[in-house]
C-alpha cells in the first residue's frame, strides 16, 4: 500500500489561491453575462420603453375604467418598469388585497397571465383614500412613495355628471392638491399626470390646449359649502356652477385651475380625453365595465327600452377607445418629462386634448346608425323589444314622443303588474331613464370644436416602433369595424353572455322585429281611424 502524498501548507495555500481565483473569475464572467444580456435588452427597448424602465410608478384609480388598462399596458409592454404603487381603498366592507385580486380576475388581464405570467410581485397595493387629507397614506407608506416614486398617474374621480357638489370637490379637486402636495416631497419625481376631461371647458365653442378662466377658488369654495346643508347647496347650485352645465365639469375645470397655480414649476401634465368607451384592439376588442354615457345609451335602446332621446345627429361624438387613450397618456408622460428637462422648461403645465372629431369624426346619428347595424349580429338575451331609437334636437317633440313611447307603454305594464299581484317598475325605471337622458342633451346638442395640435405633434414626433407599441392616431380609426367590437363587448363583458347564446338570441330578436311591426300597423290603423273620426265630427 502506498504511503499517502503530504502536501506542504504553502502547496495548499496556492491550490486553494488558485481555486478561489478560478471561482471569482467565473462569478465575474457570470455579472458580466448578466449585464451583458441587461444592456442588450436595454439597447432593444423602444424610446417610451426606455423612458419607463426602472421606473416606479404610483397610479390612483387603478381600480376604475382606465386605470385597469392603464396598469395591464404598463406591465404587458414596458418589461423594465420596476413597481406599480397602486393607492386602492377599503369597499363595502372588502379590504384592498381582496378588491385587487377581484380585478386581476376580470378578463382583461387574461392575456398579461399569458404573456407576463410573473409580473405580480411588480404590484404594490397601499392602502389609501384620495378623499382623505393626506390621502389617508400612513407615515410608512408615504416615506416610501416619496423616496421611490419616479412617475404619477392621477386617473380617479367621480365622473358622474350630476354628484353632489360636495364629493365632487373633494374627490376631482382636493384629491388631486393633496396628491400634488405628496408630489412635492418625491425624490426622485420625473413627471405628474393628471387626467382631466375634453369637456372641462363644455361651456365654450372652442377648447384649445390650454387653460381657461374658472372664476371660482377651491378654499373658498369649500369653506362655503361646508356650513351649509346639502338642500342649500343645490338651491345655490346654478349659481355657483356659473356656465357650467354640472358638477363633473365643473370641478374639472376647478382642479385644472388649482393645478396650474400650485404647480410650482413641477413636471405636471394635465390630460384631457374626451368620451371614453370601449378598447379597440387591446388587450381585448371591445372591452369595457360600466355603462357611462354613451354604453348607456348604446344598452338603452338595443334592449328596446329607450326609444327615445334629445340630440342632434348632426353633432359630433367625441368618443375615444381607452386603449388609444392610455397609450396617448403614456406617451405624453414621457413627453412632458423631456420638456422639462430641458433649457427652457415649460412656464406652465402642458395639456393635451385627445379627442376624435379633429381627425376621425363620428356624429351622434351615426353612433346610433351603427349600433343598430351592429345589434342584429349580437342581439341581448335580455331584450324586451326592439330597437327604435328616435333623435329630436326639439325638447318639446322629446316630451311627446316620451310620453307616447315611454310612459303609456310603461304605464300599462305597470298596470298589468299590478293586476297580476306584482311590484310595478317600469315607471321607476323610466324615471332614471330620462334622468341620465337630461344630463346627456347639454353635450348631444352644442358642437364643441377641439384643438389637438399638441397630440397630433406628439404623434409625429413618436418613434415607428413605439407607434407600433403604443398606437394612439385617431386617423387610423375604422368606426365600422370599432362598433362591430363594441356591440359584441357589451354583450361579453358587461352582460356576461357567451357567444353560444348568440343563436337563441337571434331567435328572440326577430320574433321582437315581427311584433314592432304589428305594433306599429296597429298604431298606424289606430291613429288613421281617430285621425278619420275627428274630422267626421267636423263635416
């Protein structure tokens, strides 16, 4: 048996030398791949991607309409975004955990899961209320924001156009003070983008971008309105609402007023999208939640219950898909960071209007035109009749033709219901109905002219490949094809029926078309003949 090698201490001082060098050399070869595979990803990022990357992002209102889009589109397209600072508050009695995890279940992050299945850990939910005074942010959280937050996104309020002045102050004009002032203390603040509304200014011919007079102060405002009552609010409301139509317009205008004489020379845009309704193309065609404004009017008479409304056809409508909307938002942010970084720096916030009528205009009668197109490929299970949707800009031929087509009808069901031992409703109903109808006349009545010369710009001056990524010229817009989506998203989306109902559906629809007719000959006999009596009576 040989005898064992002995190795000399220095022997096996330099083995293991060399060994921890080989290891170190190994390690740095391995950082340098890392870093190696960083900056080629980096180098492949487009403009809008690089400007995002690393970035810590702080939205509010990301549990609304477009701030869910808003926080897929980030996470989906800009791979390098650090966090997503989601200010989220306790609702009907669920906490903020179990209020995001519902969201991330609804179908429009589904293709996110599948493309970016690992982006969850980007999320971070804090606990907040932008009704509160320091939006309700604990002294940990909000160091937190202030030491990480790069970029802001300002995307909650009430958009109901007729709030009670009181929680539309606070929300769509305190709510962003305090968020501004938290702004202040960030670090590392690059830019703020507020999102305002097209209709800011409702009341003028003309919107430009640019800021308005709004006579009306916020502090003051506020003081008032705190020592009266609710009643005596909305007795003074005409007056203090000025030319303004409503509430929402009016305390948009207000905080964009504020926002301009607190900004300080920050990074502040201030964005202003028109009607919002459904996506065109992303993440899903035709996506939506709610029922707002047009979607309202849209559902109201596909299911035969709104039949008709005061509105010009001739006037434009003004609606944008969300997706182009947040794409534009996105972009500008970027904008409006570089501007001010620049030797000149802006001497006030920059804002853009996006809107639809300036390059692809759609009217009110061809909104109502293509829906009725549209609804007979994707009829509501839910219909009780069939479409026939009157316009009138005439106020007067409104309330005949509402008295004829909404409360007869609705009184004789009402009428039946009772006879049959049960609750009558459709009187209620139709209250609401020509409540929300009201609220829209002001905006289907008067042509607003738009200026976007500011979006249009920064649409030429966007990168093809961002063009590509982020794609918000309304030019390109195909309006048939857009409500072809819109009709059948309803249906999905907000009425939660699959398309194997479709057939049964259609069924249904033509069995109503044939009873609207018969309906209609027999108004048609029924007026001939009192139309012939009352001039028997006078030969």
């Amino acid at each position: 048996m040989a005898a064992p090698q002995l190795i000399s201490v220095s022997d096996a001082i330099n083995e293991n030398l060399i060994k921890n060098e080989k290891e170190i050399n190994y390690c740095a070869q391995c950082i340098d791949s890392v870093d190696e595979n960083m900056n080629n990803k980096y180098e492949n990022m487009t403009e809008i991607q690089k400007f995002y990357n690393g970035k810590n992002v702080l939205i509010t209102g990301a549990t609304g309409f477009l701030g869910k889009i808003l926080v897929e589109k980030l996470l989906r397209c800009c791979p390098g975004v650090e966090n997503l600072y989601l200010l989220v508050r306790q609702k009907r009695g669920k906490d903020i955990y179990t209020r995001m995890e519902e969201i991330f279940d609804d179908p429009v992050f589904s293709r996110l899961k599948d493309e970016v299945p690992k982006f969850r850990h980007k999320v971070v939910v804090v606990p907040a209320d932008c009704e509160a005074a320091g939006l309700g942010l604990t002294l940990t959280d909000r160091q937190m924001l202030t030491e990480k937050v790069n970029i802001i996104f300002h995307s909650a309020a009430t958009v109901k156009f007729d709030e009670h002045l009181r929680a539309a102050l606070v929300t769509n004009v305190r709510a962003p003070l305090h968020l501004l002032r938290l702004a202040r203390d960030m670090k590392k603040l690059d830019v703020l983008m507020h999102i305002s509304t097209a209709y800011s200014n409702s009341h003028l011919s003309e919107v430009e971008e640019r800021f308005y007079p709004c006579e009306a102060d916020c502090e003051q405002l506020q003081q008032m309105i705190d020592k009266l009552s609710d009643s005596q609010i909305n007795n003074m409301l005409p007056k203090i609402l000025g030319p303004w139509p409503n509430t929402y317009t009016f305390t948009k205008a207000l905080a964009e007023k504020e926002l301009r004489l607190a900004a300080g020379g920050m990074p502040i845009g201030i964005f202003r999208p028109a009607i919002v309704i459904s996506t065109a193309k992303e993440p899903l065609k035709g996506w939506l939640d709610n029922m707002y404004g047009p979607t309202g009017v849209a559902v109201g008479s596909a299911t035969g219950i709104l039949r008709t409304m005061q509105c010009d056809e001739l006037v434009s409508a003004d609606i944008v898909p969300v997706d182009s909307v947040v794409n534009c938002l996105m972009v500008a942010a970027c904008s409006v960071h570089n501007a001010y970084k620049e030797n000149s720096p802006p001497l006030e916030p920059p804002i853009f209007n996006y809107v639809s009528s300036v390059e692809k205009r759609i009217t009110w009668g061809e909104f109502v035109s293509l829906n009725m197109q549209w609804i007979h490929y994707y009829p509501f299970s839910d219909a009780v009749w069939f479409i026939s949707l009157r316009l009138t800009k005439s106020a007067l031929v409104n309330k005949v033709y509402m008295f004829f087509l909404h409360l007869i009808p609705a009184a004789l069901v009402d009428g039946l219901a009772i006879c049959l031992g049960k609750k009558p409703k459709m009187l209620k109903v139709y209250r609401k109905i020509h409540k929300f109808s009201t609220v829209l006349t002001y905006f289907c009545t008067r042509e607003i002219k738009f200026c976007n010369s500011r979006t249009r710009e920064l649409w030429e001056k966007t990168s093809e490949a961002d063009k590509q990524i982020y794609p918000f010229s309304m030019s390109a817009m195909n309006w048939e094809e857009y409500f072809q989506d819109y009709l059948a998203g309803i249906r999905r989306f907000l009425f939660k029926e699959s398309d194997d109902t479709l057939p049964q559906a259609r069924i249904k629809w033509k069995r109503l078309y044939y009873l609207h007719q018969i309906a209609r000959f027999i108004f048609f006999v029924l007026a001939v003949y009192a139309l012939w009596w009352f001039l028997s009576l006078l030969w």
